[in-house]
C-alpha cells in the first residue's frame, strides 16, 4: 500500500490541466469528412464511370452502394468509439457494423441471382484489389495514427475495424470509378478481400495500438 | 461527510481541470474500489499491488479520455479489465518460461539452492545490483536465513518461484564474479 500511496502522490503532482478527447461522434465525424474529401478529390481527378447514373437507377447497384457508404459510416464510427477504453458506453452502437455487414452480404446475395444472364467477367481481376488497397493507405494511415492518440482496450478489433473504414473508401471510389457490371467479379476481387483486411487489422491493430 | 465514492464523476473533472488534491483522492478511490476486484481474479497480495499501481498509471495516461459526463466506474473498470488480462498474459507466458527453467533446474538439483559458500556479506554490492525481487529473495534467504517456503509465503509467492528466481540469482551472480 505504501508503494500506492507513492505512485498517487507522484501522479498527482504530475495533474496538469488536461483537454479532453473529443466525442466520437465529432472525432467520426471528423475523418468521415477527410474521407469525402479525399473521396472526391480522387473521384474528380480519376472519373467517375460513363454510365453512373444509369447505374443509379438499377435498386441493386443503389443498394449496395449505400450500404458500403453505411458500412464507411459504421466503421468508422465504430473505430472512433473503440478509441475509448469503455467504447464510450456505447457497446451496441460499436459493433453496428456487424448488422451492417450482414445486411450487405444478404443484399450481394440477392443481386448474383438478378445477374441474369450475368454481365461479362471483366478481363482483370486482382488489379482492383490492388486499387483498393492502393487507395485505402491514406485513410488507414489517417485513422490509425488518430487512434494511437487515445487508448483503446481492443486494439485487435481497433485495428480490424480501421482498416476496413479505410478500405470501405477504396471500394466506394472503385465502384464509382470503374466501369464493370459482373457482380461476381465484384463480389470476389472488391469485398472478398475484406476478410484478409480484417486479420490483417487485428495483426496492425496488436502492434499500433499499445499505450 | 459525503464519500468521495460516490462523485467520482466530479473528482475527475476537477482532476482534468488541473486539481492535484481531487485527483489523489480520485486515484485513492480508484485503488480502493480496484483492491476487491483485483484480489478475486489473482492469488498474491504483490501481484494485486503490482497491477493496481499499473492500473492507476493506465488511469492517468488515458485520463484525457473521460470527459467527465459519463459514469467513472466502468471507465476504470474497462481499463482494469485491460490490463489484467495483459497482466494474466504475461503471467502465464512466464509460466511456460518457468517451466523451461525446471528442466535446467534438474541439472542442479543436488546444488542447495538455501546454502552457499560464499558468505552474503561478500557479495551483498553484487546482490544490490540485481532485480528488486531477487534481491530481496537473496537477502532474506542468506542474511536473514530464511527457508525458501518462508520467502515464499513472506513474499507472497509460490515456494518454486522463489526457487527459480534465486537460481536466476545466482547465474547472475556466478557470471559477474567469474568475470
């Protein structure tokens, strides 16, 4: 006891005036914002595809943009409430983009079997992928970094959940950007690697976000 | 009287202002409401020691991350959690370590591990120089001529840790006065 009594003398001398963190939602809201930004920066210097607003009118495609702009949303929400040692005591609202994901998983399913006949295989493959990932760096670094600034008790699901806000930017910019209709293309080289993202995530996490 | 218990939510706030008297009583509090908790999940009154001081460090580096307008416990309490469970961690990946140490311990078994031929008063500078812990294990062992079963429960460890770590002493200690 006596060792504590120590420690909390010297800590307290050590109290200077502290600002507090900002709330996840205006720290959200924050990197949504740098996210639209790089997003549109991106879509005006890259193109946005010939026929987008064709696109727009086919419910699926609609769909699922939304939802993977629900997903960017979510997760980055949920990164900015798992910043916090106790999520902010907003546990539910943290793992919203669990519901999310299975609502998009359900709303691909439903748009393979309207591909019919299914629109042609693009003649690349990994390239998007690699687009993906090549775009979702700066966010994933932006994010990242901002986390090493306050103190999360989950820094697997930190990590997972931040790269996977990032990589949500990279998917919506591809998806707006390229000109491909095959879902199944879409399905295997844009959202499948989202699983790598998460492991890779949990790895980041472990390493990034000690404190 | 009111218990400071009861507005932590207060005493934080006026900590994060800058309020040196609010956040020692606060960070009181804390190892106060920590010590039950803490004393469930280990088995040592030193490891509780240990984990609460690293606890209320945790609680002061993240203390930028409570704003003050909503409960302090589970905030604590998440922090706690956290670092436990890295404390168990650690603790169990010792283990295994310690484990490793009881085959080369077999090597020495018929070394008596509670003698020595040299006296402790000659290598008391060398002894000062090691680890808190393993100092302290060689000080009551050899000066103050204590069993290892009886560090052990003065120290409130198990007797084959008090083992070991004095067997680590002492490769320290052969090596330095080899040299």
């Amino acid at each position: 006891m006596a060792n504590i009594d120590k420690l909390v003398t010297r800590l307290a001398l050590e109290a200077t005036p502290v600002k507090p963190a900002p709330h996840p939602y205006m720290l959200s809201l924050k990197w949504i914002a740098a996210a639209v930004l790089y997003l549109s920066v991106s879509l005006i210097l890259g193109g946005l595809r010939p026929d987008l607003a064709v696109k727009f009118l086919n419910p699926w495609f609609a769909t699922e943009i939304t939802l993977l702009s629900g997903i960017f949303i979510a997760t980055t929400l949920s990164a900015a409430l798992l910043a916090f040692p106790d999520l902010h005591q907003k546990r539910r609202l943290a793992l919203a983009p669990v519901w999310l994901f299975g609502l998009f998983v359900f709303i691909l399913f439903f748009a393979w079997l309207a591909d019919t006949p299914p629109a042609p295989l693009p003649v690349h493959s990994m390239e998007c992928t690699m687009s993906i990932t090549f775009m979702a760096i700066l966010p994933a670094f932006w994010t990242l970094y901002s986390l090493r600034h306050y103190a999360s008790t989950h820094a697997r699901l930190t990590g997972s959940v931040a790269l996977l806000s990032a990589f949500s930017v990279g998917a919506i910019w591809l998806r707006l950007h390229e000109n491909t209709d095959s879902i199944i293309h879409v399905i295997e080289w844009h959202y499948l690697p989202m699983l790598v993202i998460v492991v890779l995530g949990m790895w980041l996490g472990e390493r990034v976000m000690k404190w | 009287m009111t218990d400071p218990s009861n507005n932590l939510e207060a005493l934080m706030k006026q900590s994060l202002n800058g309020d040196q008297q609010a956040y020692t009583t606060l960070l009181q509090e804390t190892a106060r409401l920590l010590r039950p908790y803490l004393s469930r999940k280990l088995s040592f009154a030193n490891e509780v020691d240990d984990l609460t001081q690293e606890i209320l460090i945790s609680i002061h580096k993240a203390r930028h991350t409570y704003d003050g307008n909503r409960p302090y416990k589970p905030w604590a309490y998440a922090i706690a959690r956290f670092r436990l469970q890295d404390f168990l961690r650690a603790h169990y990946s010792d283990h295994l370590r310690h484990a490793l140490d009881f085959d080369e311990m077999e090597e020495n078994f018929q070394e008596n591990v509670t003698e020595s031929v040299m006296s402790y008063e000659s290598i008391s500078k060398e002894v000062e120089k090691l680890p808190e812990k393993q100092a302290a294990i060689l000080q009551l062992m050899h000066q103050d001529g204590y069993t290892a079963k009886e560090v052990a429960e003065k120290l409130g460890m198990n007797e084959s840790a008090v083992k070991v770590a004095a067997h680590r002493a002492y490769k320290v200690l052969r090596n330095k006065l080899d040299k």
